[in-house]
C-alpha cells in the first residue's frame, strides 16, 4: 500500500467515538475535524471558536450541509430504522 494512512482516514472518518488503531494520530485528526465541519462547528473537537469561524469564512460550504440534510431525509423515509448507515460508532 502506497499511503498506509489513506485507507483507514477513508474508513473511520464518520467514526464519533475516538479512533484506536493503525495511523492513529492521523485518522482521529481527521475524524475530529470532520465533526467539526459537519456540526457546522457546533461541535469543537477542543479547536478555538475563531478559528473554526476563519475556515469556515475562507472555505464556504457551498450549500452542503443543505444537501447532507435533504439526502439524510430520503435515507430516513427509504430506512427508517438506519438513518444514518455511513455513521460508525
């Protein structure tokens, strides 16, 4: 494998519960700052709240969240039992 580290970012970035395992400093960076960016910063990962107001002011979303929200919607009228099947615990 080229990038080692590459493979479980992929895999564990929905993880909410901390990550353990191979590349772990890596993977968990990248799962915390994914929460972060999907809470909309709500959630902070111990990161400043300047901070995460400067990244979002440089990188806009673009009516993601917007998007996450409606495919979220159809993934709970199709199964409403999972809602959320790429979350991992």
């Amino acid at each position: 494998m080229l990038w080692p580290e590459v493979d479980p970012i992929i895999q564990q970035h929905h993880k909410l519960r901390t990550y353990s395992g191979p590349c772990e400093a890596s993977v968990d960076t990248f799962r915390r700052a994914d929460l972060v960016d999907l809470s909309l910063g709500l959630i902070r990962a111990g990161l400043n709240p300047a901070f995460i107001q400067a990244v979002r002011a440089q990188f806009p979303n673009a009516h993601f969240h917007a998007r996450l929200v409606a495919f979220t919607g159809r993934q709970l009228l199709r199964t409403p039992l999972n809602p959320l099947p790429m979350m991992r615990w």
